[in-house]
C-alpha cells in the first residue's frame, strides 16, 4: 500500500499539466458549509468542462502534510478517511462527506489528476448544526386575564448561534420584549448554542394567544416552530361561572332566610293584634250595665 502512495506522488507529478491547444486546466470548488451527523457535497467541475477524464485525486487540510484522502479511479483504489469520496467521478470531481464532523472545518487543498493534465483547488469547508425542535412552557400555568405571565422557548444542540422570535396569533411581533440567553458548548468534537427565550409580559390580553415561538439560524433561517396553546382562559371563565352560582345560591339563602323571618315578624305581630283584640272584647263585656229609672 505504501508503494502504491509513493507511485501516486512521483508519477502523478509528471502527468502534462497543459492541454493540448495550450490551455491550463481549471479546477473550481464552491464554498462548503456541511450540516454535522449528515451528508456533505462539496461541488467542483472544471471551467472548461469538456473531455476531462479523471485518473485520481488527493485531500489534505492545508498546514498539514497528512493526506486526508486519496483515491486511483482505474485501479479503484481508495485510501484515507472513508468517509471521504467522489460524489461521481464520471459526472465531476465534486467530493462527498459522510457523517460530517466538526473537526472537518477548515480549508482544503484538492488535486486532480486527469488525462489533460493536473488541476488543484483551495476551497474551506464550515460545519453547522441544526437545532432540536424547540419546547416552550408557561408561569404561572394558571393564567388570569390581566395577570403576569412568562412564556418560554428552548431550543437546544444548534450551532452556530441562532436566534428566537416570537409572535401572537395576529402575527406581531414581539421579540423586542423578550429575553434572549445562549450558552455554547464547545469540544473537540462538537460544538453547539443552546437558546433560551423567555417573554414576559406584565398584564396579559389572553384575546393574543396562542403565541409562536419561531427559531432562526445565524442566517435568519427558520429551524424550527412551536405554538404554546394557553387553555387557563377557558378555565377562569368556568372559575368564573362557578362563582357567580356560589354568589347566586348565597343570595337566594339570604332571601329564604329574610323570608323566613320576615313571616314570622307578620305572624307575632298578627299574634298580638289578635291578643290585643281579644283583652279589649272581654274587657266590654265583663263591664256592668247602668239604668237609671227615673221614679
């Protein structure tokens, strides 16, 4: 295998880097940005594009003389990190990353080597991360119109830093009232932003939920979405009705009540009334008859 490293870069070397008519060939490499745990294409063609057949080609990380990956098409032989590759070498030299890395940022030299002589390309390669579906809660739960009320949005493994909006059912925006806290974790083999949004709001008009929280990349692309539904609202109207019964079954107890005594106040005093009568009728008749007879 060493042999074979050792005859790739003495002989390559020799391969007619002009062609025929005179002309250099031209390599071109797009900038990369490759998303961590998926598949990454780094696109490249050739300027002229016409008749360029590929024998092989080498990758290395620039300032570092270790060779990343090469590979002989004909002989089809590949050696290196695997999870480098042509994407299709008959259609290009465009390069292929499985299951990207962090570690694989950086700037790349790429030599090809073709029947019409030797090409070579810097290109640089950043990776990102895409955030998890973000999680939103709310304090206190028990919401009452006109209260304080705190929403929350967490999003979680993204990189680089992103950003969180928020909005109500109305599509304003109110990010400016809200809260924005990252914290960055940063290893040798990952890196990510965790966000943390929080909206408060002092005196809540619950007619505005329900509330979106919305998450942006670093180029204010969307991420990812969530609705936070706030039922308190049903609840304290429920709350409500069901004070307004206990007040109205208060009320209506009063009104027996006060009935009640009310008959009885009518009662004792037709009692006396009648008591009263009743002295006054055997008073008149226990009375003695006067006749005066006149002799």
């Amino acid at each position: 295998m060493a042999s074979i490293i050792i005859m790739v870069l003495v002989v390559c070397p020799f391969i007619p880097a002009v062609e025929p008519s005179g002309g250099l060939l031209n390599l071109e490499c797009d900038t990369a940005v490759g998303l961590s745990a998926h598949t990454t294409v780094i696109t490249c063609h050739f300027r002229e594009g016409e008749d360029v057949k590929i024998d092989a080609v080498t990758l290395k990380k620039v300032g570092q003389n270790k060779t990343i990956f090469w590979h002989l098409i004909e002989k089809q032989q590949v050696s290196g990190d695997l999870r480098f590759s042509l994407e299709n070498p008959a259609d290009g030299p465009s390069l292929k990353i499985n299951d990207t890395m962090f570690s694989d940022a950086g700037v790349y030299e790429y030599i090809v080597f073709t029947n019409r002589g030797r090409a070579s390309k810097k290109f640089s390669l950043s990776i990102t991360a895409k955030y998890k579906d973000p999680i939103v809660s709310a304090w206190p739960q028990n919401v009452i119109e006109g209260g304080t009320l705190d929403l929350y949005c967490n999003a979680t493994e993204g990189y680089p830093a992103g950003t969180i909006h928020w909005f109500d059912r109305y599509g304003t925006n109110w990010t400016i009232n809200s809260i924005l806290t990252k914290t960055t974790k940063d290893t040798s083999s990952s890196k990510s932003v965790d966000l943390s949004g929080k909206l408060t709001f002092k005196s809540i008009d619950l007619s505005l939920a329900p509330f979106t929280c919305i998450v942006l990349n670093n180029k204010y692309i969307q991420e990812g979405e969530k609705t936070f539904q706030i039922t308190p609202a049903k609840q304290d109207s429920e709350e409500m009705e069901a004070s307004r019964s206990n007040n109205t079954n208060i009320i209506a107890g009063v009104m027996v009540i006060g009935s009640l005594i009310a008959g009885l106040l009518i009662a004792l005093l037709l009692f006396r009334r009648q008591k009263g009568q009743g002295y006054y009728d055997s008073r008149q008749a226990a009375e003695p008859v006067v006749t005066s007879d006149i002799i």
